[in-house]
C-alpha cells in the first residue's frame, strides 16, 4: 500500500469516529431542550443604543422638536461641569513657579530673536553697499558647511 493510500484509509477512519461519536452524544441529548433553534429574520437586530434614541424621539414628538436644541445645550453645559470637577488645579506655589518659567523663556527668546534680526539686518545692509564681499562670505561659510556635513557623515559609515 502506498502512503497516500494510508493517508487517505486514516483520514476516513478518523471522519467515520467522529460521525459515530456526534451520533452518540446526540442520542444522549435528546433529552427536551426549552431551548431552540428559531428562523432567521431577514434583518439585522438594532442596537440597544439606537432603539434608545428611537424611543427618545417617539417620545418627543412635536415638542421634542422644539426643544431639543435647549436640551443639547443643557447636555454640553452638563458635560463641561463635569470635565470641570475632574481638573486638578495647581497650587498657588506651582502657579508662580510655572508663571516665572514662562516669563523668563519668553524673555530670553525675544532677546535671541532681536539680535538674530540685527545681525541680519546688518549684513544685508553691507551686502548692498558692497555685494561682492558679503555674498562671498556667505558663500565661504556655506561651502565650510557643506565640507563639515560631508565629512562628519563619512564618519559614521566606514567601508571596512
């Protein structure tokens, strides 16, 4: 006999258990079930929330329609006072702190941002007085820029 052969007389073997053995525990549970199987309605069953809403408006009817715009407004109004008694508020201590940090940020990078402004203004007055030097310069400091990236990025790949 070949191995399929085998293969397929123990794939029939164990199909022909498994009928004897739904065979068997169906004749166990023919016991009266109160349970069973009902036909299928053609639709699908809604929701809970949306026969919820259904009711909420079968319920309304005309006046519902007219007040149900003061009624979303009560609704936000009830969720912001809710959100509300979650907020942990900071101490007075954590306030003058984080007020402080704030200023003086704000400070320091208005003073950088002034001078960046000057220094650029200044070289673009100079640029337009004498237009060779100062677009040479720039060009200068660019190439340097371009030599430092080239040669810090052949730094981290290495062929060997």
């Amino acid at each position: 006999m070949s191995a399929k052969n085998k293969q397929a007389n123990l794939i029939v073997d164990d199909v022909e258990e498994l009928e004897n053995d739904t065979v068997e525990d169906e004749a166990e549970d023919e016991a009266p079930s109160t349970r069973g199987i009902t036909a299928p309605k053609g639709r699908a069953t809604p929701g809970r929330r949306t026969q919820e809403v259904e009711e909420e408006k079968a319920e309304s009817g005309i006046v519902g329609g007219i007040t149900s715009p003061f009624r979303s407004m009560i609704e936000y109004w009830e969720g912001v006072r809710s959100e509300m008694q979650k907020v942990i508020w900071p101490t007075r201590d954590e306030t003058q702190r984080l007020a402080t940090i704030v200023l003086i940020v704000t400070i320091v990078s208005s003073i950088v941002l002034g001078l960046l402004s000057l220094i650029f203004t200044a070289v673009i007055a100079a640029g337009l007085n004498s237009p060779l030097i100062v677009f040479g310069g720039i060009l200068l400091v660019s190439l340097v820029g371009f030599g430092y990236y080239l040669r810090s990025s052949n730094r981290g790949s290495s062929l060997f």
